[in-house]
C-alpha cells in the first residue's frame, strides 16, 4: 500500500501541472477582450458586450486584438454618446471585406426626442467622429453594430443636430 502523503504529493503535482493548460495544446486562454484573428476569421469579446467579428478571408495575416474601455479624455462636438467608448486596436489594419463591431449602449442616455433607430457607431477618424451605418442588435437593441475596414477608438451615440425625419 501507498503511503497517504505519497498520493497526497501526486495529485497535487498533477493539480499544479494542469493549473495551467487550456486543453488546446497547452496555450493559456487569453484574457478578455484580447485574441488573435487570421486568415479564418473570428470573433473577439471585449468588455461589457463590445465584440469584433472578422469575416474569413478579410485578413491576410493573423494580428493580435484588444478591445478595451477607453478612458481617455475625448471630446464629442456633434455627438452625444450612450455609452462608453471603447478602443478596438491595433488601427494599423485594413480589413477587407470589412469587420463589424459591436458597441453596447444605456438606454437611459438616449436624450429625450431621440430612440433607439437613432443610434449611430461613431468611428474617431483624424479627430472627428464619422457615424457609420449601424444597425441596433442584441437583446432589447442595447448595442449597436456596424461595418468598418479598420478600427480605432469606437462609440454608440446620437447626433447632437436634429434629425431631419
């Protein structure tokens, strides 16, 4: 018969060797909000529902991604964001055919006059804010997606201008 500790020691050994093991070949599972995307594709997850989807074939590389809340000090002229902003990098990529992003906003900070169609993705492009065509997604419409080649520090908001209906 084994000595209790002996088992005791072995279990433990193998408890700390796997500790570490993702179960796809030993690579840790990378942090929220940061992954690699390829040639094949993909989907990254960032914080609080912000998300990246890549289409196969939109890249010729595989690139590192993050998606992070900005915390910067931005300034917003002719948008009155819903949401935080959130910082998709690296913005030295060019996707084609193009990316979508996914960017969560509050409801309770839509303005009054304002709803939920008239919320935009604002891409910051040379220090100016370009909406880009968006669609509302997600449960209750509490994101907003939209189409773009490359990425950059991203939010959900409305235009501060009345919108001609």
């Amino acid at each position: 018969m084994r000595p209790a500790w002996r088992t005791s020691a072995a279990f433990a050994g193998l408890a700390v060797a796997f500790a570490g093991c993702s179960g796809d070949g030993g690579e840790a599972a990378p942090e929220p909000g940061h992954g690699r995307i390829g040639p094949a594709g993909g989907r990254i997850d960032g914080p609080d529902g912000a998300a990246l989807v890549v289409p196969a074939g939109s890249l010729g590389d595989t690139v590192d991604v993050s998606i992070a809340i900005d915390e910067s000090s931005l300034t917003y002229a002719k948008v009155r964001p819903v949401g935080d902003a959130f910082r998709f990098d690296p913005d030295d990529v060019v996707f084609e055919p193009m990316a979508t992003v996914v960017v969560p906003f509050v409801a309770t900070r839509i303005p009054e006059g304002r709803s939920v169609e008239d919320v935009r993705v604002y891409s910051l492009v040379s220090e100016v804010w370009v909406a880009l065509p968006t669609n509302p997604v997600g449960p209750n419409d509490l994101a907003a997606m939209a189409a773009t080649e490359r990425l950059t520090v991203m939010v959900a908001g409305v235009p501060r201008e009345p919108i001609a209906r």
